[in-house]
C-alpha cells in the first residue's frame, strides 16, 4: 500500500501543480475582463475573451479531475489487499487446522480481526500520505510570498522633514526581470524651492524617475539624495511622509469626495475646501446637493477623467509635504482649467520643490529648470529659451506642437 502510496503520489504532484496555475489563470482573466470590460465591448471581443477564460478552466477542471482519479485509486488497492490477505490468512488457517496443531476457528477469526485494524490505520495513514503532493504544492506557493523580502520598519521617523534638496549623481536603474537600462546615467541637481519640468516622449524614463523621487524603487548605480542624504539611508515610509505626489494612474476609492481627498484623514471641511478651490474642484462640489458627501463609485466610473484627476490634485495639495511631485497629472485637463491649477500651484507651493512631469512644452516653458529626458537619459538641463537652442530634442517638441521653430 505503501508503495501505491509513493507511486501515485509521484502521478498526481505535477497535476495539482498545473491546475493551481490554471487556477491562477482564472482568476486573471475574470480580473482583466472586469476591469477592461468597456474595451473589450468596444472591439467586439467578448467571445474571445470567453474562450480564453473557458480554456483556463477547462484546464484546471481536466487537472483535478485526474488527480482526484488518481488519488481515488488508494481506496481499491488497498481494499483489494485487505480481501487477499484475509483469505491468505483462512486459507492458511484452514489448513493448519486440518493438520491438528490445534489452532481454533476461534483464533483465525481473531487474527483476522486484528489484520483488519492494522489495516484500518493503514489505509488512514495512505489518505494523509496520498494528501502531501497537494500540501507539498500549497506549502511552495506559500513560501513564494513569505520568503519575499519585507519592508523593514522604519526607524529615522523622527528625523527632521527634508528641505527638499535632490540630486542624482549618475543614477542608472533597471528592473528586476529586465535586463536593459530604463534610466542611464541621469544627474541633475534641484534645490529647495525650485519648480522643475521633467519631459520627454513616451518611455523616455519619466515616470521611473518620479518611482525614484517616491523610493517605489532604489537605484541599481549611482547616488539620489536628498538633502545630501543617500536615499538608502532613508526609509520609505519617512521619504513619503515629505513627499505628496499625483501618479499617472492614480486611484479613486469607493467613498465620498470627502474620503478621498482626505484619506480619511483628520482634515477640515475648510482644509479639504481650500485644497478643492486650488484643483478647481469647487464647481463639481457646488453642482451636487450632497457636496463633500458625493458618493464616488469604485475607480471613479461616475465622473469624467478631468474630474478624477482634479480629485487626485486634490488630494496631493492637501498633504503637508516639501516636495511634490505630478506625474502627467494634466493630461485630461483643458488648457483654461489647467492654467488657473498651475497658478494656484505656484502661489501655494511656492517655497516647496515641484516636479512637474508633462509632455507639454507649455506646461513646461515657465518652469525654473526644465529637464528633457530621451531614452532613459537626460538630455538637456535649463530654461525654456536656452533649451530651443541647444537642445534638439526639446527643439523637436516645441515644432511638433507649435507647428512654428524658433529659429
């Protein structure tokens, strides 16, 4: 029995395995079509997504099929072992009987009886046996998570807040499961107060940057400081707690306005109003009878993308912070509504450092130091009418989109 144990349970590892993943599949798919379902509408795609979800599962129900098949197999095996030794052990009885040594009926019963027992823990013990393949593949996926590196808890949070001082000094960085550079060699020096532009074309290493100023990542070479401090002596929790930013594809939670500009923080209904008049937000708020109490739908789906973003700059100019970054946090704004937003960003910010990151050059143009970045690398450092001249690339963004060259 024990061997069937072993054998069976060398069959049915591999297909616990699979299923698990097809599991996981599952779960994927369902996922991302409950999150793309407009897109998916919009394309005609709904049969093709369903097939796809319908194969994953076809493939995870052959895999449980077959290894609860297999695993079903203890039971008759070990019942047919059972039956033949009892009558192994009749069949000898009987004999031995007949030959007068004086064993009883009596005593090949009990024999038998005791067989059964031993046979009962036995197969008790095959069913856990024929249990640890499965465990085996649980146990593995569970160590995935536990084994992966935690964040150590922060110990420098009473520290005093940053002036906002950042410099890179020829900071590269690539990610884990890539093997090319996203950024290069990238140096820049920002002091406190400053409003900086970062642009640049699409993957031109924007947005890693912003991941950076935030410590979502660390620098594989090179040195980002602040305030001359190596960010690796800074723990994320502390370079947060001085860093308010708008991500590029920030969140809206199911809540009231009021929730998610404050983050169900201890703010004011003056605090959060102030911080809705600079975001331009205030028109939105006066045309609902419920004002800071609107109820928000999950993802924002009950408002327009210019709406979502006002309420994510919102939420940033609230946060008590001395540097603030927007990641491309102007992309659905009309011009009229993001140039009153700039403004109040500048009279509010003024002695806290702000990176801007944009692909307009008119969002970039009154900046105090204008970054261009291309490929990963910086490409140019300055002011709006120095980079037209000397550098190409910013020179090509201000022709695409004026459709005029400033030479």
């Amino acid at each position: 029995i024990i061997a069937a144990v072993i054998l069976v349970g060398r069959k049915i590892h591999p297909l616990w395995e699979i299923a698990d993943k097809q599991t996981d599949r599952q779960n994927q798919l369902v996922r991302e079509r409950l999150i793309g379902i407009r897109v998916i509408r919009a394309f005609n795609r709904d049969e093709t997504e369903c097939q796809k979800t319908n194969e994953a599962t076809r493939k995870m129900v052959l895999n449980y099929v077959k290894a609860n098949n297999r695993s079903g197999l203890i039971t008759p095996v070990a019942m047919l072992v059972l039956n033949v030794t009892t009558l192994l052990i009749v069949y000898v009885g009987a004999t031995r009987m007949q030959s007068g040594t004086g064993l009883s009926a009596a005593d090949v019963v009990a024999v038998v009886q005791y067989v059964g027992l031993i046979m009962s823990g036995i197969m008790t013990l095959s069913w856990s046996l024929i249990f640890v393949p499965r465990v085996r593949v649980n146990v593995k996926r569970l160590s995935e998570i536990l084994e992966s590196e935690s964040i150590p808890d922060a110990t420098d949070l009473d520290k005093p807040a940053l002036n906002g001082n950042v410099s890179f000094d020829n900071v590269s960085f690539a990610y884990a499961d890539g093997s090319e550079l996203v950024l290069s060699d990238v140096s820049f020096e920002v002091k406190a107060g400053e409003k900086v532009a970062i642009i640049g074309g699409t993957g031109s290493g924007k947005s890693t940057l912003v991941s950076l100023l935030l410590g979502f990542n660390k620098p594989t070479s090179g040195t980002l400081a602040f305030d001359g401090e190596n960010v690796e002596g800074i723990s994320g929790e502390r370079l947060r707690t001085n860093v308010s930013a708008v991500l590029q594809k920030g969140t809206i939670f199911a809540g009231t306005l009021r929730e998610n500009i404050g983050l169900w923080q201890d703010f004011t209904d003056e605090q959060i109003m102030e911080a809705v008049r600079d975001a331009q937000l205030e028109g939105f708020v006066s045309s609902h009878p419920e004002g800071l109490d609107f109820k928000l739908s999950q993802g924002g789906s009950n408002v327009s993308g210019g709406q979502k973003q006002r309420i994510q700059i919102a939420r940033a100019l609230l946060k008590k912070a001395t540097i603030f970054l927007f990641d491309d946090s102007f992309s659905a704004l009309d011009f009229m509504t993001e140039s009153k937003i700039r403004t109040a960003i500048k009279d509010k910010l003024a002695p806290r450092t702000v990176f801007v990151v944009t692909q307009r050059v008119t969002g970039a143009m009154n900046s105090d130091k204008i970054i261009v970045m291309d490929n990963g690398k910086v490409v140019g450092i300055g002011k709006h009418e120095e980079l037209l001249q000397n550098c190409s690339v910013y020179n090509e963004i201000f022709i695409s989109q004026s459709g005029r060259s400033f030479l």
